[in-house]
C-alpha cells in the first residue's frame, strides 16, 4: 500500500473515531425537552473529549504512524488540535451557561453534586494545561518538569471529564454510547501504559554505550555509540531517535537528535549534537562506557525512498547531520550518482565535518557549495544566504530527475521551497526536516528572520 494511501486510511480513522460520539447523539434515542443549544453544548463537549483523549495518539511516537506521517507533521498537528479540543471541551460548559443562566449554581463546589465537581475540576485542570504550554518559558519551567505536569493534568482530565459523562447519564444511558467511551477509555489508556511502560521496558532490554564523543568544528560533537549484549537496531539515513543519556528510559529527560552515521555500519551509530542548551553544552564531558538509550529510529527523511534519483541536499549549521548520514552512507556503497550539498554557516571556520565533506568529494560525484553569512574578506565563494540567485548559479541536474532533502531552521526551509517552486521543482520532489532547536540561540534567530527577508 502506497504511503499516500495509508495516510488518507490513518486519517480515516482518526476522524472516525473523533466523530463517533456525535454519531450516536445524532442517531439515537435522545431525551425530551432538551433545547437546541443544550444539544449543541453537548455535542462540542463530546467532539472535545474525544479529540482531547486522542492526542495521547500523536504524541506517543507510535512505529507504524511515524513510517506515515513525517514526526514535525504528527508533532505540529498535536499542537493544533489540542487547541481546537481546548475549544471545543470549553465551549460545553460556556454554552451551556449562557443558555441557561440557573446552572452558574453548578460552580458552587460545596453544593454541587459530584459530577458537576468533576466537571469544574476537570475544566480548571485544561485550563491550567494550556497555561502551562503556552507560557513554559515565562514561568521558568523546565521541559521535563512541564511535560509531567502536562502528563499528569492529561490523566486528571480524561478521568474527571469520563466521570463526568458517566454519571450525568443522559445521553450515555444509550448503550452503544457507553460501549464507545468505554473502547476509547480503553484505547487512551493502553497508549499511556506504551508510552510510560512498554517502551521503557523495551529499551531497557537494548542499551547502548558510549564508544567516543569526538570535537568537531562549529561547537558541534559526534557522539558515537555501540550496542551492548545485543546487535543494534537498524535505520536509515536520515531518520531522527530520542536519547535518554546516563540515566533509566523510565525517566521523562530524553533528546531528540539525528543520526550522522552510516546506516551500513551495524557496529556504532552515531549522532552529531551542536551546543544550543544547557543539556547539549554538556555533551563533551561525556565519558567512555556512559550508558544511552535510544527510542527510534523515526521519520520519513530517507533517501531509500528515492532510489533512481539524483540528489541534492541543502542545510543549514547543524541541519547536516542527517545530510552527513546520508553521504557517508552513499560512500560505504560506492555511489556514484550525481550529488550536490549546497551547506550554509556563519562563516568558513564553523562549518561543521568541514574537513570530512572535502574527502567525500573523492569518494563521490558530489559537489559541496559553501554559502557563508558573514565570511572573510579573502572568501571568494558564495555569501548570504541559500537564495534563488545562488541555486541558479549552481544547479546542475535536471530537476526532474532530482530529489530535494532540506535540513535547517524552519524560515530556512520555507525560503528555500519557495525558491525551488520558482525553478519549476516539484513540492513531491521536496523533502524536508525543520530543526527547531535553532531557535534556541539569539544568532539562530537573527539567522531566520534574514532567511525570511531573502
């Protein structure tokens, strides 16, 4: 089945079982009396709730989603329907308010029944959710202390809202109702038991260790890993995984990061991590025999997939690493289809495997276009930015015989897209990964906005 085809089936589902409740409501038995506007706060609740308890599903880096959909796509939806169930869970009890003025008395804790109770408590518990993910950084929260309290306010609220629903019993006196929360109940709990223990449990029984962590330019590190008591996971060049560094996987504190490596070598794997935090500043003191584990590999950036193309990759700072896995991987098998890296850096001695890329360009048919921001007077090559004038000079492929993989800052990436559309390239013939950890230094974000301008 088509990658396509699987997605539209995915998406299929997902929506199915979003809509379901509002099926049955529609469908079913419903009981006298009730308004329009009573229906309708319901039904947003219950197309809330269910969407609410549905974001365990983006989030749990389940394999078969991640072969689908690319992680920035299933990420980047998790956030958008999480506001829209934000929506959709609030406009239920606001309805319901403004409708009928007499409930207000169901905000008094000390007098109202129970499931009113639940209902606030849950309703407060979202609110504060969204609080908490919006102004994370204004409130100094740390990401491992936020995501608990966002695991733990996810819990309080799916538990809180099914009493809720459970015990209003209205519409949930309809059996098939009932059975339905009941599976998806079911459903949104087996995720988090896969999310907090199976995985856990799986990676345990696979660890690796830290073989060397190796300087490179740019305050970048390659950090290199071997397997320990098994023979390692394979992936492909490209894909991304989560390290949980010198510490149990039951631990929340994990790091995205690409592999670097060879998807050829089975005895070491290896990631380049740039200092851009308080986590990856220390990488460098890493020490020999450190035990990792890795959750992955995910992700669709995978030149595999293209087997009859020729390729041109485009990345900025540490956007290589996932370019350096692709090249080094295309060395170890002797390709020798056309190849160009066109490769943006602040200036001629922070290009990160600097020295590496001049002898892959013995190796392979690869051509490496340097684009520096701010180089040396004596620099002779191109200047600025990855603009359309610059992929003119230097294209050398037909483009429809080329695949596009473009790594870097997401400004980058969306500039560089539009340029490429400009060339007549096909948006099927792109693809790309967005490093969003770029963001997090003050040159980073100056790099963007320029990137935008251009």
């Amino acid at each position: 089945m088509k990658w396509k085809t699987k997605q539209a089936l995915w998406i299929a589902i997902y929506f199915v079982m979003i809509f379901a409740p509002l099926l049955i409501l529609l469908l079913a038995p419903r009981p006298a009396g009730r308004t329009f506007w009573r229906e309708l706060s319901v039904a947003l609740g219950f197309a809330g709730l269910s969407l609410m308890g549905l974001q365990f599903i983006p989030a749990a880096r389940l394999p078969f989603l991640s072969e689908v959909f690319p992680m920035d796509t299933l990420y980047d939806y998790h956030h958008k329907l999480s506001i829209a169930a934000f929506v959709l869970a609030l406009s239920h009890p606001v309805i319901l308010f403004i409708q009928n003025p007499y409930t207000l008395r169901l905000l008094n804790i000390f007098n109202a029944p129970w499931r009113a109770r639940a209902g606030l408590t849950s309703a407060v518990a979202l609110i504060l959710l969204v609080l908490t993910s919006v102004k994370r950084l204004s409130l100094k929260l740390s990401y491992e202390t936020w995501r608990l309290l966002h695991d733990v306010l996810s819990i309080i609220i799916i538990a809180l809202a099914f009493y809720h629903i459970y015990n209003v019993n209205y519409y949930m006196s309809v059996p098939i109702q009932r059975w339905l929360w009941g599976l998806l109940g079911i459903l949104w709990g087996l995720t988090i038991v896969y999310i907090r223990v199976i995985k856990p449990l799986q990676l345990l029984r696979h660890p690796y260790e830290v073989a060397e962590v190796i300087a490179e330019r740019g305050n970048t590190w390659s950090l290199n890993l071997k397997p320990v008591g098994h023979a390692g996971r394979k992936f492909r060049a490209g894909q991304v995984a989560w390290l949980s560094i010198g510490h149990s996987p039951f631990l929340i504190e994990e790091h995205p990061f690409s592999y670097a490596s060879s998807d050829e070598d089975s005895e070491m794997v290896g990631f380049a991590i740039k200092e851009l935090g308080d986590f990856t500043a220390t990488i460098g003191s890493l020490k020999p025999g450190t035990r990792v584990y890795i959750d992955g590999p995910y992700g669709m950036f995978d030149l595999d997939k293209h087997p009859d193309r020729n390729y041109i990759f485009i990345a900025g700072g540490i956007g290589s690493a996932p370019i350096m896995s692709m090249l080094r991987t295309l060395a170890d098998r002797n390709d020798q289809r056309q190849l160009q890296f066109f490769y943006g850096n602040p200036n001629y001695e922070s290009i990160i495997f600097r020295e590496e890329l001049e002898s892959l360009q013995e190796c392979l048919n690869l051509d490496v276009i340097h684009v520096l921001d701010s180089p040396e007077e004596a620099w002779e090559g191109e200047r600025g930015y990855i603009t359309l004038d610059v992929l003119k000079r230097h294209l050398m492929c037909e483009h429809q015989r080329c695949s596009y993989f473009i790594c870097g800052p997401l400004p980058m990436i969306e500039s560089v897209e539009r340029c490429l559309m400009q060339l007549a390239v096909s948006r099927q013939d792109m693809h790309e990964m967005a490093r969003k950890r770029a963001f997090e230094t003050t040159r980073k974000q100056i790099y963007s906005e320029n990137y935008k301008m251009a």
